[in-house]
C-alpha cells in the first residue's frame, strides 16, 4: 500500500520554494571611487540583480549592476572608460576579483538546498 504523504511533502516544498525567492537580496563590493582595495559591501536594491567588477589597467570598478546591462558597451559608457575588462556575477560578494570568461556557472547554494528534498520527494512517489 502506497503513502499519500508524498503529496503534502510535495506541496510544502512547493510552497517554500515560492517564498524563499520573494526575499532575494544580492550584496555586492560597491566602492565609490576606483580603486583595488575595496572591501565595502552593500546589499543591492532589487532592480540591481548582479554584481560588476570592470577593471581599466589600474583602475578598478565594483558596483552593484542589472545583469541585462552587463555589456562592453554600456559599462564603457557608464564607467568612462574605453579599453575595459568585467564580469557580472549574481552571488553575494562575487565582484571581488574579474571572472574568466570560460568558468561555468555555479549553482546557487539556495537552488541546491531546495531541489534536493524535491527530488527525494519526487523519488519517493514514483516507488
């Protein structure tokens, strides 16, 4: 005989995985003027959903961003800068050092905590 508990778990699970993400804050190293020490951290406003490091030879920028601005053209414009190496990233006080191109996105330790009791969930009905 099956449990029918699964689906109470099920809809928990559900349910706080919809309120864990209402209360997303990003930090991000945010300094005022460029420069490579930098250890002023903020916790972004919700319409800033990454965190920028631009470097222009010895000038270093970190601020709070909007991942859909994350371009050479508009972080050049905005920063004033013509010749620019960056990175966007959208974890907490991931905009200490530049980002290599390459580098695979890393899972998000809250996206990990709840998939899997999700997915143990989901195993646990399909037995």
């Amino acid at each position: 005989m099956r449990s029918t508990g699964g689906f109470g778990l099920l809809s928990i699970l559900l349910i706080l995985a919809v309120l864990s993400h209402s209360g997303f804050s990003l930090c991000c190293y945010n300094c005022p003027s460029p420069v490579s020490d930098c250890n002023i951290n903020m916790t972004c406003p919700s319409n800033l959903d990454a965190c920028l490091f631009a470097q222009s030879g010895p000038r270093i920028y970190r601020n709070c961003w909007a991942l859909r601005d994350c371009t050479f053209d508009f972080i050049s414009r905005r920063i004033g800068e013509s010749e620019i190496q960056y990175s966007c990233c959208q974890e907490d006080l991931c905009n200490l050092l530049l980002k290599s191109a390459g580098v695979a996105a890393t899972v998000s330790g809250k996206l990990l905590l709840l998939a899997m009791p999700f997915l143990a969930a989901m195993w646990n009905l399909c037995l």
